[in-house]
C-alpha cells in the first residue's frame, strides 16, 4: 500500500510540474522595462521578422534598408549596402504602437566611428495583406530613425 501511495505521489508531482511548464509557455512574451521605466508592452508575433523598404535616390542608386525585427524584444536596423550604418535596440508593443528603447546608432563608415545613444521613440503601426504580401505601415512620427511609412515582409 505505501508504494502505491509513493507511485501515485510521484504522478502527482510529474502531472504538477507538467501544469507549471503548460502554463508558462502559453504566456505572452513581454519586455522588461529598461532603467527609465519604458516598455513592458507585449511583443506582436505579426511583427517579427524581416522587414525591407527601398530609396531611390537617385533613381540609379537604389538604397535597400533592412529592419529585423526578433521574438526576443530586440531589433537591428540597417542600410544593406552600408552594414555599418545601423540602428540596433529593444522594442515593445502596445495600444497600437511600437515602443523604441535603449538605440544605439553606429556609422562605422566614417573616421572616427560614430556612434550615439538615441532617445527613446514610437511609431503607430498596422499590418495589411495586399496583392503583393504583407505590408508593415507605420506612423511618419517627426524624426524616428525608421524612416518611410511602409516596409515589405521579405
């Protein structure tokens, strides 16, 4: 009888550890905030991924800009012909907007390397599915390093 009972006690504690791990994983991802108190807002799972949007300035000089965007919070912004121009930091999503914060602009391409802390930022975003994919458009929020209001999923 006390070996049916220690068996039974074992299940118990498998079938507990197995809820915990359940629960866990069907948590939304969420971003820590940083030391001023930004983020915490959600990551949207639309949003993940690889991102390009191209200049033609001029229309010879075609420039393709890359904009990664990670499950993990973080994200890498860059000129595809010039790596070394880059935005990289974290980001949070909430309300409809996606919450900029600890960017670091580097441009290795110049002597000395620039490289600066910028200030946190926001741009109000959607997705739409049109004949041609999935379309990110984002808010020409005045300044936002992220530049033209559309990017194409690649």
């Amino acid at each position: 009888m006390t070996n049916f009972r220690f068996q039974m006690r074992k299940v118990a504690t498998i079938v507990a550890c197995l809820a915990v791990i359940i629960m866990f994983a069907a948590c939304d991802k969420t971003n820590p905030d940083d030391d001023n108190g930004n983020g915490g807002g959600k990551i949207d799972t639309k949003l993940v991924g690889h991102w390009e949007r191209t200049d033609y300035v001029p229309v010879t000089n075609p420039k393709y800009w890359h904009w990664l965007i990670n499950k993990d919070g973080t994200f890498h912004y860059y000129l595809v012909s010039s790596a070394e121009y880059s935005y990289k930091g974290k980001y949070s999503v909430a309300n409809g907007k996606i919450n900029f914060t600890n960017v670091v602009f580097t441009n290795a391409g110049i002597t000395p390397v620039h490289v600066s802390n910028e200030p946190n930022s926001w741009v109000s975003y959607e997705i739409v599915r049109d004949e041609f994919g999935d379309q990110l458009r984002i808010s020409d929020n005045e300044g936002s390093f992220t530049g033209a209001t559309w990017w194409r999923r690649q």
